[in-house]
C-alpha cells in the first residue's frame, strides 16, 4: 500500500513542474520600433497569444512581455509572427498576440482560444471581419446553411467585390487558415495589386511546451464478476458472483505536443467499493458474503482521433495495480478465513482498455468511456474483473 501511495505521488508532482523551454531565435518590436534580438520561448497557441517570453542576446534570463507593452515579436526562421491587436473574442473585445499570416490590402490574423479557430479579415479602411471556425460537425443540411450563413456573414462584407471569391468562400464546409489565405492572397492581387503583400505563415511551426499536465477527475459505475478459488482441498470450484460497484478516481492528463498532438499520457489513481454475495450454491446453509476496498493505479496511454474538433473519439490502455485492503468475509470456510480482515500484498500489474469520446467546454474537458480492466489478488485467491462506465471532467 505505501509503494502505491508513493509511487502516486511522484506522478502528481509532475502537475507544479514549469513547462520546458522551446527556445528559438527571434526578436521583438518594442512600442518605440526598436529592434531587440534574442531568443523567444515558443511555446502553445494559447501561451503565445498571452504573453512573449523574451531572452535578449546577452542576458541570460526570460523576460515576460504583455499585449501592448510591445509592437509584437517574430521568429527568425520560421518567420511566424505575432502582433498586439485587439479583436472581438466571443463577442466582447480582448487585446492580444494575434498571429500575423498575411499583411496586403485585406490583411489576415489568426487566433486560437479553446477549441475555436479565429480569422480575422482587415480591410485598407481598417474593417474587421471576424470568422469563428469551431469544427462542428452538423448533420441536418438546413442547419448546415444556417450557420454557414452566420461564420461568414461578415467575411462577404470584406470580398464583396468579387463573386469568383464569394463563391469559393461559401464553398468552405470547414475555414482552415491554407485556404483563406490562398483566397485572400487571390483578392488582394485582383484588387490590390499596388499595395503589395508579405505573407507570414509558415504551416509546419512547431510550437509548444515540452509537457503540458492537467488534472483530471473521474466517478461512475462498474460491473465486477468476482470469483473466490478455494484454499483448501476439501473445495474445487470458485464462488462466483457479479455486482456493482461505485468507482471514482483522480489524476494527471500529460500532453507532450512536441511528440503528438493526439497522444497523452494518463496516471489515474482509482478507489473502488466491492461487495460480493453469491446465490446459494449446492444448497449451502448459510449466506456467503465478502467485503473490500480497492485503490487501483492505472498508467497508460490515450489517443483522441479528432482533438481539434468540438467531439472526438478516443481510445486509452495501460497497466494496472491494485492493492485490495479490509476484505471482510461471512460463512467464508475453504475459501477465506472466517472473521479475518485481510489485505493483498501480490501487486501483480494487470492490464486496462477503454473507448469513449471528449469534448471541450469552455477552456476545460469532459469525457465519457466505457473500460475494461483485469484485477486478481493472489495471496487471497480472488479474480476481479471490472467493466465500468466512467465519466471525467480535465481542468
């Protein structure tokens, strides 16, 4: 019990641990137009909108810089850039890194926030057009064309002088930042060919912490078919019996998107209450009837196929500890000692599957799986499968 309770431990202690640096040559615009070159810590979409971490040539630590304390930064390399603006962010106005794609006649930013991609469109008279793209997948072809309709209501007003582009626009079942960009790049040449263009997005930038933990926790139900093996000869057959059990747990989500933006890793620290009271079996006179708790530590792997998209299917499986304490039995005799409280020490790792689905709401997560997993304490003799249905909420 206290290796579990240890080891549990040291996979929690990863949650404080500062993300690690992903340092790469740039340089910001200061408010003034000064140049400062040095190395910018390139981190997630959500983390590059907040704020620049900047190291100065020179210096030898990162300094923090905030919308509007600068013009903006950009990476020497990649070229990818990122400028203090303020647009509308769920209907009300926020002041932040946007990502610079292509500056012309209509200029084009980008910004991510949640599980919702946004555009924005900036004419030469400096009209905005916002263009949400949540990836939602709707089935009904009415309401298809309805929230078409409302995306990119605003985006006609900004192309409005040419039906060739109006015409690809509303073509777009889903907004991705390669195709609005090849658009506005064709607009801006038939209408703005004087003003030239420069355009800023690199599609393969790689950007993100080198691990990103969050919390996770989960409640639901199991299925247990439980059967007790005899230890003593005077026995052959397992009693078995089949109950529910309450099931909750806790534990750390660990995303490394350097390696894969559908892959994490799961720690998961579980506690079960099993009760098990089998029918009569070969006219036995007295009720059999067990008891236990089980803490469960389950390391593994997940993949969500679609994360990106507001639902998406995933899959999880890894190895299993659990340490059953306090097994209490009545009327137990040839299987268990009567009246005595007893704990598994074995340890032996079993195994765990499970399928379900995620979604993001707001800026946290919900799951719903359905798993799978082996349980069987040697020193007692009892084999205790679970199939449980577990719903989880990620902070």
């Amino acid at each position: 019990m206290r290796k579990l309770f240890f080891a549990f431990l040291m996979l929690l202690g990863i949650l404080p641990l500062k993300a690690q640096v992903n340092p790469q040559s740039g340089y910001v615009i200061t408010n003034d137009n000064d140049t400062l070159r040095g190395t910018i810590d390139y981190r997630t979409d959500a983390k590059n909108a907040r704020s620049c971490r900047f190291m100065a040539d020179g210096e030898t630590v990162y300094k923090e810089y905030l919308p509007n304390e600068i013009k903006g930064y950009r990476l020497s390399d990649t070229g990818a850039c990122y400028v203090t603006k303020t647009f509308p962010v769920d209907g009300e106005q926020r002041t932040f890194f946007a990502e610079y794609l292509l500056e012309g006649g209509v200029s084009l930013y980008r910004h991510k926030e949640s599980t919702s991609e946004y555009f924005y469109l900036v004419d030469a008279d400096g009209k905005v057009a916002t263009i949400r793209e949540t990836g939602d997948v709707i089935l009904r072809r009415d309401d298809q064309i309805t929230a078409q309709r409302q995306k990119l209501l605003e985006a006609t007003r900004i192309f409005q002088r040419s039906q060739s582009t109006l015409k690809q626009l509303w073509a777009m079942p889903q907004v991705s930042a390669e195709q609005l960009l090849k658009l506005t790049k064709a607009y801006n040449k038939e209408f703005y060919a004087e003003a030239g263009e420069t355009e800023f997005y690199q599609k393969d930038i790689k950007s993100s912490d080198g691990l990103i933990a969050r919390l996770r926790f989960e409640a639901g139900v199991g299925i247990s078919n439980m059967k007790f093996f005899p230890n003593s000869p005077q026995y052959n057959d397992p009693i078995e019996t089949t109950s529910l059990i309450p099931v909750v747990g806790v534990g750390t989500d660990m995303i490394l998107p350097r390696l894969s933006k559908n892959l994490l890793m799961q720690a998961m620290f579980y506690y079960s209450y099993n009760k098990g009271k089998p029918e009569d079996i070969k006219h036995y006179p007295y009720t059999r009837e067990w008891t236990f708790h089980d803490l469960s530590l389950q390391v593994g792997a997940a993949y969500s196929f679609m994360p990106e998209k507001r639902i998406s299917p995933l899959v999880r499986a890894g190895v299993a500890l659990d340490y059953l304490l306090g097994l209490k039995t009545e009327n137990m005799s040839g299987y268990h000692d009567t009246n005595k409280v007893s704990e598994d020490k074995s340890f032996s790792p079993r195994y765990y599957v499970g399928l379900g689905a995620e979604s993001m709401v707001g800026k946290h997560k919900v799951t719903l799986t359905a798993n799978f997993w082996m349980r069987y304490f040697g020193t007692i003799g009892l084999q205790a499968p679970v199939f449980s249905l577990m719903a989880g909420f990620v902070l």
